[in-house]
C-alpha cells in the first residue's frame, strides 16, 4: 500500500502488525529515488531480521516490471534511518516513534495494507536440471547415469516437467550390465527368495542398507563394502513411464547366500 503523503510516516497494518512501506520511508528521507532504500535494506538485511520477519509484497513499476517491497515494523523502520545518515534522521527517528505510538494508543485509525495476490511461477526446467544435476555431482557413489537420472527426477518433482522424457528417454543406457543379477536372480541359484535374499544381504553381509523413499526409486543402496560386489542399474518403471535405479549383484555374492541356502545350487 502506497502512501502518497511522504511529508507523514503512515504506517499500515500488515500481517496483524503496524509496519511502513520501504518507499513511503524513503520519501520521508528524501531519497531522490525511493527505490534506492532496497539496495540499503538488502545489505543490512541479517540485521533487520534479527529485529523480526521482513515480510515483501511484489508490485509493478513502469513499464509492468516486477519488484520485491518490504515492508517495515518500528524497529526496522528506525535502523534504517540510523543507516540513511540523512540530515534529518534523528528528527524522522522521533516521529517514527511517536507516529507508531499513536496508531498503538489507538489515537490514529491505521490503514490495512492490502498486498496483490503473486502469482507463483515454476523455474524453467532447463536452469532447474543445471542446478540438480549440480547437486548429485556431490553424492558419493554415483555414477554419470544416476547423477543424470536423479536430476531429471529432481527437476520432474519441482517444475512438473521430465528433460529426459521431453527428449525422448524413458530411462539411460546403463554400462557393463551383463552378469550382474537382481535378488530375485540370485536367489533362484541357492532357494531364497528376493526379500530373504535382501534380508541376508542387509543383515548378515553387510552388503547393502535399506533406503525407504530413496529419490533414486531403489530401496536399497550400497555400504562402502558392498561397492565391490554390487553396481546401480538404470531400469525402466512398470508402465514403461519413466526409470529408476535397481541395485544388481556379481554373481560371486552368491557365497554369501549359501549357508542360509534351502536347495542346491544351481548348475548353468
């Protein structure tokens, strides 16, 4: 809410709170241009939220640009004066505080702030990926295609919108796949089923740690010692929607397997 008087500290309610507007603030200082009092508001910013919220209302200026307004309670309102170094910033300090004390005493009725609705934009998918993919360059253990994977998932969950599917990939081809075998795969060598499977190898081999909501879509992922054994696989969901990742195992895990073993094992 704006206020055309800027000889008069105004302030309005916003949030349940007396508060003034950064540029009907200004205009009491008499900056020359009132929106230069977010430049000194954004450099002193921790402190002014030490003092409490910084509540902002996006507004349009000119020619339909978006800006971001703050909006001031007494004691942010009186910082930000000290810092102005105005003429006058001791006088205006004064009649901050003596203005907001008349709205308190209820002696001046304050004008309600009425912010425009924003409306919420989605980031462009393409700066979202850059930035996921970013980020599961950190994560340890991951190779080249989960890293991609996890960034499309990532930017999926946040804009709505799948790169790798507006491409074209349902899932990416995943390296030296061959001999690698699920639980269900191993399992039928020595007579286990796959959750028992995953159960020993969790439990007993210390192969692998459950991951419940993993954004990978595995339920399961490698301890440092299951790195030797085991490798990440790229899949496609059910439904052929999209893909997700599947923990597979050297055949050679199957050692571990046999004590608990119910048959035989198998000869290929």
């Amino acid at each position: 809410m704006s206020n055309p008087n800027t000889n008069l500290i105004t302030p309005a309610m916003h949030d349940g709170e007396l508060r003034i507007l950064d540029t009907d603030l200004a205009g009491r200082l008499g900056f020359s241009q009132p929106r230069d009092i977010r430049k000194l508001i954004a450099r002193h910013g921790g402190a002014l939220l030490q003092m409490g919220i910084l509540p902002t209302e996006e507004m349009t200026v000119g020619k339909g640009q978006k800006v971001e307004a703050y909006y001031l309670n007494r004691k942010q309102a009186i910082f930000i004066t000290a810092k102005s170094e105005t003429a006058e910033a001791t006088d205006i300090t004064i009649e901050i505080i003596e203005r907001f004390d008349a709205y308190e005493r209820g002696e001046v009725k304050p004008a309600i702030a009425t912010p425009k609705p924003k409306r919420i934009r989605k980031p462009s998918f393409a700066v979202t990926f850059d930035r996921c993919l970013r980020v599961a360059s950190h994560l340890p253990n991951v190779d080249e295609n989960q890293k991609v994977l996890m960034a499309a998932r990532g930017t999926y969950n946040l804009t709505g919108v799948n790169p790798l599917e507006v491409m074209g990939y349902a899932s990416l081809p995943a390296p030296t796949q061959d001999n690698y075998l699920t639980p269900t795969e191993l399992g039928l060598q020595v007579g286990l089923s796959a959750v028992r499977v995953n159960r020993i190898l969790a439990e007993e081999a210390r192969l692998q740690i459950a991951m419940p909501g993993s954004s990978s879509g595995s339920k399961w992922a490698m301890t440092e010692r299951g790195l030797a054994y085991g490798k990440m696989f790229d899949t496609t969901r059910k439904g052929g929607k999209g893909s997700q990742q599947q923990l597979k195992w050297k055949p050679s895990v199957v050692e571990f397997l046999r004590p608990f073993a119910r048959t035989p094992a198998r000869t290929a």
